[in-house]
C-alpha cells in the first residue's frame, strides 16, 4: 500500500520517496489514518517498526494545510527522553517535509542555549524537546507553547522509567487542553496506562505485535563465555566480514571506553557513545557511524532508545543488560523497518540471573551456542548455563553452576515482587 492512500499532500509524498520508503509499516498503516482524522491515539510497537513516521506525517500533513501566521508559532510539540532521540526525530522531519515549507527545532541540553533562544525568537512551527531543557525554557519564558495543536509523547515507557513523568506533566498542564495527543510506547505498562488516561480524550489503542517481544527480524544467539574471555570472543566474532556495522553494548561508561580502545588496539575502527562524552563528541560518533567511519560503535543504555541508525548489521551485548526491558530495546536498533538484524548476547556466570529475567519477560527458552574457531579457557568451555531455581545458586567467580536433571535454559518461575531501578 503506497503512503498516497492516507491522501497525505503531494510534497510530503515527494519527500517520503525522496528518503527511500515506499510502503508504510504495520504501525504506520493502523496509526496515520487516525491521526489524520484528529483522534487521539496510543500506539505499541516494538522498537524499529517505524513509530516515529506514524506521528511525524500526521503532523507535517496538518500543518502544510493550515494558514501559516506571518510570524511562526510552535504549533506542535514532540516531547522524547533523549537528545539523541530528539535530533534523530528532527532529522526524520526535515526528511520527510523536505517540500514542505515548516521549521523544525530539536531542544535538549548539554549545547548552548543560545542557538535555541535565537531560532526560538525567529520562529518555529515543530519543537522536539527533552522535558529538562523545555522546562528550562518554560521558566526563562522563552518558549510559547499556548499554541499547541499537536503533542505527541515518545518513548512514553523510556521517560517514566527515567523520572521525567513530574516534568512532563507540568508540561503538559501549560498546553492547551483543545488539542490532539498521541502517546508512543513500546511497551504498556499499567504507568503508561495511567498516563494515557490523565492525558488523552479517547484515544484509539493500536497494539503491533506481542508487547514484550523483539521484532521477527532479528535473529537471537547467546554465547556462554567466561568474563575474562569476552573480549577475545569479540574479537573473534570481528573476524567476519558479514559483522560490517556493529553495535556493542556495555554496562557501564569505563566498559564502554574500555572495549572501544581493546578493539582500537587491534585495529577495529571504532567509537565509544555515552553521557561522559560530550553533546558534540556524541553528535561526531553517531554521524561517524552512520557514514561507516566507524566500524563499531561501544555504547550504553543511554543509546538503546537513541541511536536510528539504518543498516546495523549486528547488535552485540557484551554485558547482559540487567532489566529485561532494556534488552529489547538494545537489540532493536538493528533489523529495523522489516530489514533482517543478528543480535548476540555473550553471557559470563554472574549474569545468567539477568538472562533468566529475559527468558521470562519474551517468554523464550534460549539455547546456548559456542563460537565455531573460538579456543575457550577450559577444554569443555563454553560450560551450560545454571538450572532453573528461583534463588540465585552460589557460584565462585564466574564459575557456572551445573544443574543435575534439568536442561539448560529451561524457563523459570517469575520471582516474587519487582525489581527497583537504580536512580
């Protein structure tokens, strides 16, 4: 089905083709002729299955049809949890409405605020905002927002998770309450739930896909490893020249920095990404990547739900992430808009509880695998993962308990309570 169907206008067709897309996603199919109509809506959908269309040209074809004012006002606010994000919604705008005659402005912190308050003051129609630096400007008085016919709530879940529901319902309480308001998510949560209620005015529920289940086209593999090992499996894996544009994941920022210069030593071209980093270094590494400069890119969370990057070949966790959630969203970033994605997972013996979490949050029993070439530590290394139990057995170093009657990987009774998410 061609995007010409939804009755979008000319030049916004024009610039839909102009950026290589033809044919709307599942998301956008169901999302776009609502929003088109002015409803409300709460969209689900895994990560990579093309959310960020599904609200972008409802609100490009809206304002292409109205009667501009002599001076710009912000017309439409799209509200995100990263900057990273936010520049990557601003890139799909200026894309996509290349024939259009709107402006577009991202506003986020870590930059000078300088350039914002000028291009504020000029005028603009879209603003993509981060709630910490659109409160700032909110009580600089430097932004109007009492204008506000659209807003839209991206990666709704993402925010909640990292504290800015407070900040976004101030926002929220400053816009005008005759407006249309689209929440996306990639997963519902019952937060999500309550914050869609206080929010939106009967908004159509569009569900893609099982909730908590990566998109189809990403092929999962787990690798047990010892921890001091998995650098060298890394390494190992690089060998293959199908692995040309990698993501690999780390825990922590010093991981992150630490892998990036193993693999710089061994002459893998690569580029870390992480808050320790400035906005510019940041900006660099993810327009390295993208244009291939960088053969890998090291990253942490903070990238999970920022990073759009077209063609990522492979997904790599080199720490297993420690919420189920958070792995979802990891491996999302490549396989996406129905393009095929490898995603591995090397898993040392203090983090089969985290792999057990997963299991049960995708409802997937995964299978070990070893790496073909790869000389292990231990003769009958790669050793099997722990048995189902629902207390952590004891376990010396990375040492893997062996279970006695039971398979690996066989699925595990949820535990009792949830976990807490460190601040």
């Amino acid at each position: 089905m061609p995007f010409k169907i939804f009755g979008l206008s000319d030049p916004l067709v024009r610039g839909i083709l102009a950026t290589g897309y033809t044919a709307p996603t599942e998301i956008q199919s169901q999302a776009i002729p609502a929003a088109l109509e002015g409803r409300d809506v709460v969209g689900c959908a895994q990560t990579g299955t093309g959310k960020t269309a599904a609200f972008v040209l409802p609100i490009l074809d809206r304002l292409s049809h109205e009667h501009a004012p002599k001076k710009r006002l912000v017309r439409s606010l799209i509200i995100t949890p990263t900057r990273e994000l936010a520049l990557q919604i601003e890139q799909s705008i200026l894309g996509y409405g290349r024939f259009v005659n709107l402006h577009t402005l991202a506003v986020y912190g870590g930059v000078n605020i300088k350039t914002q308050l000028n291009a504020l003051h000029r005028g603009v129609d879209i603003v993509v905002a981060t709630p910490g630096r659109l409160m700032d400007h909110m009580q600089r008085r430097t932004i109007d927002l009492t204008h506000i016919e659209v807003l839209v709530l991206d990666e709704a879940d993402r925010m909640l998770d990292m504290g800015f529901i407070d900040d976004v319902r101030r926002i929220v309480r400053a816009l005008p309450k005759k407006r249309q308001t689209m929440l996306f998510s990639a997963t519902i949560s019952k937060e999500v739930k309550a914050l869609a209620a206080d929010m939106l005015n009967s908004p159509k529920m569009i569900q893609i896909g099982r909730e908590h289940n990566p998109i189809e086209t990403i092929t999962q593999h787990i690798y047990p490893v010892r921890k001091e090992q998995k650098i060298d499996l890394l390494l190992h894996m690089l060998r293959d020249a199908q692995m040309y544009s990698v993501l690999v994941f780390s825990r922590t920022k010093h991981g992150a920095d630490k892998i990036s210069h193993r693999l710089e030593r061994a002459g893998v071209v690569s580029v870390a990404i992480h808050s320790g980093r400035t906005q510019g270094q940041r900006l660099r590494a993810l327009e390295g990547f993208k244009e291939g400069k960088y053969r890998v890119m090291v990253a942490t969370d903070i990238a999970a739900r920022g990073i759009d990057v077209e063609g990522i070949s492979h997904v790599i966790n080199f720490d297993v992430p420690v919420y189920p959630e958070d792995y979802i969203h990891r491996i999302g970033r490549t396989g996406r808009a129905e393009a095929t994605g490898d995603a591995i997972t090397l898993v040392s013996g203090a983090e089969q509880q985290y792999l057990r979490h997963i299991e049960e949050f995708i409802g997937r029993d995964f299978t070990p695998e070893t790496c073909k070439g790869f000389t292990y530590s231990r003769p009958d290394s790669p050793p099997p993962l722990p048995t189902a139990k629902r207390e952590s057995p004891r376990r010396t170093g990375d040492k893997w308990p062996v279970g006695k009657g039971r398979r690996p990987f066989s699925k595990r009774p949820r535990r009792k309570g949830s976990m807490r998410r460190a601040n």
